[in-house]
C-alpha cells in the first residue's frame, strides 16, 4: 500500500489493524480530543510523513476503549511504531518535535526514515 503525505485517521481497532498489516513500518499516534500536546502533533507527523517513507496513522483510543488495555496506553500522546504488523517501539514522552520524531524513526527503521 502507497504511504499517503499525511497522517491517516481510525476509528476502531479493525482499522488499525488493516492499516498496520498493510503497511511493512507504520508509525501510530494514539491521541484524545481535548488533549492539546497530541492535536500539536498532528502538523509534526504531517511533516514527517512527507519527509519519510512511513505510514502514519492516528487513533483515539476513547472511540475504542479495547485499545487502552490492548497496546496498554498509560499517556498521550503515544507513539507505537510496527514492523511487519508487530511493535518493536514506542514513544509516550508528551509532544515530539519533528526532528526528535524522525530521529526515534531513524534508530530504529533507517531506512524506511530515509526518504529520498
């Protein structure tokens, strides 16, 4: 599946599901309306969309409170990065910046944060 320049939005866990067995990297952000640090990082993985060949998605955990206790979301913003449909990283540290972002993606999947 062609990595899309902007984040991609979920409602359910089956849809995240999809996204994560269609894509060999993806990078999702589990976020809450009303939460301002994750709507500030909406624009950020927008750019790293652009700037890398990762698939990112968002998901609001509360519009399917199984993904809570699934992949055991304590904060958010939390980043959860998949290889081949498994999580091999995350980042739940507040808001990200777009080089602080990129770097997580850089020590762990160099070369799908190299975009060229």
């Amino acid at each position: 599946m062609a990595v899309t320049s902007k984040p991609s939005r979920f409602e359910t866990g089956d849809e995240l599901d999809e996204f994560v067995a269609n894509h060999d990297v993806a990078l999702v952000e589990f976020y809450t309306s009303g939460c301002a640090l994750c709507q500030a990082m909406e624009p950020v993985l927008g750019n790293v969309a652009r700037a890398t060949d990762v698939a990112i998605g968002m998901v609001n955990p509360g519009d399917d409170i199984d993904l809570v206790d699934r992949f055991d979301i304590r904060s958010v913003p939390t980043l959860i990065l998949f290889e081949d449909g498994t999580e091999t990283a995350r980042l739940a540290e507040g808001f990200q910046g777009g080089d602080a972002v990129t770097d997580f993606l850089e020590s762990h999947v160099p070369n799908a944060a190299d975009a060229d």
